[in-house]
C-alpha cells in the first residue's frame, strides 16, 4: 500500500503533506511512500518538535491527488467539513 506522511504545523495548526523536500499545504504534492520509509521520517522529524501528531496515512492513488482511505485524513486534507468556503483545492469536498 502506498503511504503519505502528514503532521501539524506546530505554530499555526494547518495540515501539511511532506513532498519530500519539505512540507505542503495541499495533498495533491505529498511524496508517495512505502510504509517503512514514511516510518524512518516520523522518526527522523519528531526529534525537531516543529510538524506536530506525524502520521503516516495510507491513500489510494488518483489522478487528481492521493486520497486518504479513512475519512478523518480525507476530512484533513480537504480543510474543515462544517465550513466548505475553506476546503483545499486538492480534493474536492465530495471525495469526503
């Protein structure tokens, strides 16, 4: 299964998806990741206490972008479901 790491901004609290050079906004850049790799990250990020709750997420691979099989990492990467006008362009709110 392939893997995406996401965490927290830690000053901010936005999502972010690890591209693999750095941290994005939107799902749609997150680097795809074998599970152990995406486990050597956390690993290597947690030390630093800047990206928050590190997880990897398993997805399915899109055209559009990967898409997180459980809905609470859907909900994540689409922005906040009670409020639709700040959903992220990555996935459309639907995909919830």
């Amino acid at each position: 299964m392939p893997y995406v790491l996401t965490g927290n901004r830690l000053e901010t609290g936005d999502v972010l998806w690890w591209d693999g050079a750095d941290w994005s906004l939107h799902i749609r850049d997150a680097a795809i990741l074998e599970k152990p790799d995406a486990e050597a990250l956390v690993a290597k990020f947690l030390p630093a206490e800047r990206i928050s709750d590190l997880v990897p997420v398993e997805v399915t691979l899109t055209e559009a972008a990967p898409r997180p099989t459980t809905t609470r990492e859907r909900v994540r990467a689409i922005g906040p479901s009670v409020r639709p006008d700040f959903a992220r362009p990555s996935l459309n709110v639907s995909e919830i």
